[in-house]
C-alpha cells in the first residue's frame, strides 16, 4: 500500500489513543491492507507516542493461545511495543480515563525480563531462557482503538497489538526455576475466581512464544536488549473490566499481581 496512506492510518490511530476514541476498522475501510502493512502503521503509530517523549522498554506477544484466539476470532500470534508510559507496578490504581483506555479487557501472563540482548531468526526457547534474568506475574490490560474490537488481524498489528498498558506483579524466579509450561494461574476479579489456566495455554510454553517474536523481530531487524520486559501471552481468556472492579491473580511457585480500576 501507498506510504502515505500507511502514515495516515499511524496518525488516525495516535489521535485515537491521545482522543479515547475508536476507528472503523481497517481492514473493512482498506480491504486491501497485508499484514506487513499492519506493522508498517503500526511503526508510525509507535514514532508518534516516541516524538512525544515516551520510552520503548520492552515488547509484547498478542493472541497466543487458543482462548484469546477464539474470543477474538484472530487466529495467528502478533506483537507490539511497551513504553515506559505503559508500565505499572503491583497494587496499581489504574483511572481508566486518564490511560485513556476505551474498552478495556485484562489478561493474565508471564513477564520475562531480560540480562542480555539476544537477536536473529533462529532463536530457540532454551536461548530465550538463557538470555532471561527473572520471570514474574504480570496482569496485561488489552484495548483496541478500533471499534467494538471488531478486529482482524491487521487491525490489531496495526493498533500495537491492542496494547493498553500492563502491571508487573511481586515475587520472580529463574526462568529454569520452574516448569513453566506447568505454572498454573488464577486470576480473581473482586474476589471471585474467573479464570485458570497453565503456561501451556501460550504456544505449548512460554518462553516458545518469547522465541517467536525474537524470531519474527529479527526479520525486522529489531533485537530484544537486556533489561527489557517481554510480555509472553495470557493464559487465560480476556476479562471486561470497569470502574470499580479490583483484579487479583497468582502463579504458582512465582508470584501473585494485583490492580484495581477506577
């Protein structure tokens, strides 16, 4: 597709965000738009929120497990980029307006953060674990600038993976700790159970799912750094949240989060 119209749908999503609106979707708008495309926006997009002072710290995995594929009805993994205004830590009060999220939905994952930079196209889940300093619990709060997230793919790659913004938990381990594809968690919403699930729900194993997006990135030309923050996933089906709701969530042998909306 034409750059410039590329950079005109980067820009309609940042006024999006910066406005707390929604789009129509791009995919019904520009039939036409490829999933190459979709990161092409969503570059623009992320060149906006940098020009405004934000910080790239690390990258996310979206629309990894069956769960959040089928809710979803996208069926393929896609990635996005996490600035510093984008992080948050346990006990977080998050006022929806002020993120500007618009429908937001939470999941719950395991956060690898890295001790090295680790780059290229044939990266292996036991390099990601070497390359990995800790894991820990992490809530990811999911939003979408596209209408009713009636999405496709491309609309949620070219919308930084429909990335709100994400709370690190307390408690970390060795990424070889634990089995990770056997870490078992349950979130809590208000203090009822919603939802379990095991690091298998993420591509058979977590760190399988850090190894795609270090491989995917490496296409681009994009490494992983040390002391970034990758978000592997959720392993649990996404949850609505609105004001007044308090989540909590654990992951055995790891740690436990929490956040509350307001």
């Amino acid at each position: 597709m034409d750059a410039a119209l590329l950079n005109t749908l980067g820009d309609e999503l940042f006024a999006a965000l910066r406005g707390r609106h929604t789009l129509a979707p791009l995919t019904e708008r520009h039939p036409a738009i490829s999933v190459d495309d979709a990161y092409r926006i969503s570059t623009r997009f992320l060149e906006r929120r940098l020009a405004e002072g934000e910080k790239v710290i690390g990258k996310k995995i979206g629309v990894t497990s069956s769960p959040v594929q089928e809710m979803l009805n996208v069926h393929q993994p896609d990635f996005g980029f996490l600035t510093d205004a984008m992080a948050l830590w346990n006990d977080a009060i998050v006022d929806l307006a002020e993120q500007r999220l618009i429908a937001p939905r939470i999941e719950g994952e395991i956060a690898f953060v890295l001790k090295q930079d680790i780059s290229g196209t044939t990266i292996t889940r036991e390099d990601i674990l070497d390359a990995t300093e800790c894991v820990l619990p992490c809530f990811e709060v999911v939003d979408s600038r596209i209408d009713d997230w009636r999405i496709r793919i491309q609309d949620t790659v070219a919308d930084n993976a429909s990335c709100g913004v994400y709370v690190l938990g307390q408690g970390s381990v060795a990424p070889r700790a634990l089995d990770l594809a056997e870490a078992r968690l349950t979130m809590r919403r208000n203090g009822v159970e919603v939802a379990t699930g095991l690091g298998s729900a993420v591509q058979g194993h977590p760190a399988e799912a850090v190894a795609w997006l270090a491989n995917t990135l490496g296409r681009f030309g994009i490494p992983f750094l040390a002391g970034e923050v990758i978000l592997s996933g959720s392993l649990v089906p996404l949850v609505p949240v609105v004001a007044g709701d308090h989540f909590d969530l654990d992951i055995a042998g790891i740690g436990s989060a929490a956040v509350r909306f307001i």
